[in-house]
C-alpha cells in the first residue's frame, strides 16, 4: 500500500472555547482581550442561516434549562458539532469545519509573522 504526507498548507484557524450562558454568544481564545477581534470568515459564518453552506450557530439541544450550549456549523459532510476547545478551521477553499484539539496540536503549528521593518 502506497504512503503519502500532507501538503504544507497554511490555514487560519479559531479556538471555541464555550457558549456564555447570558447571553448565548459563542466565546474563542483571545476575546478576553480588549483590542480582540473576530476574523471576517467567522463574523460571516456566524450571520449565515443555518440552512446556508458554512453557516456556524449555537443551539440548545439537550437542555432542559434552554440554555444555549452548542456551536455547530453546515459543512458538505452535513452538520457538525464544535465541543468546548476544538478549533474551527477555514481550510485552503474557504470551507469550515471542527477539529479535536490533540489533532490540531499534532497537525498544525503556530506560524508567528515577523513585524515589518
């Protein structure tokens, strides 16, 4: 059986972190900062209807209080869901979907960019 390594790709990627009960809103790494900033692939998954291709919302299934609980996001594969610290990655065409944090770490690496001179 042939081997094959994975193409050297570089991707943008969020950490979810957990829905806040108050206000339903989904919270990622980094939004505790007072200059954080969403990306606008993520702004425009989360304002899509969840009907629509790439669309990201919260819901909450499975909870008898109504509270919000659950990140998913319309993938071609179907609906996903997003568990607290699994990372939504927007991949090389634009499309979104979750990874496991234990296979994000083994995949991926940082790519820290050098401030212009």
């Amino acid at each position: 059986m042939p081997f094959f390594t994975k193409k050297p790709v570089r991707i943008e990627a969020v950490q979810f972190l957990r829905v806040e009960p108050a206000s339903g809103n989904a919270v990622f790494a980094g939004d505790e900062a007072p200059d954080a900033t969403w990306p606008t692939w993520l702004i425009d998954a989360l304002c899509k209807q969840s009907w629509q291709e790439g669309a990201m919302w919260v819901t909450a299934i499975g909870r008898a209080d109504g509270e919000f609980n659950t990140l998913h996001i319309r993938t071609l594969e179907g609906i996903m869901t997003v568990s607290p610290n699994d990372w939504v990655i927007r991949g090389v065409q634009g499309e979104l979907y979750p990874c496991k944090p234990d296979i994000f770490a083994a995949t991926y690496d940082e790519v820290i960019e050098e401030a212009a001179s």
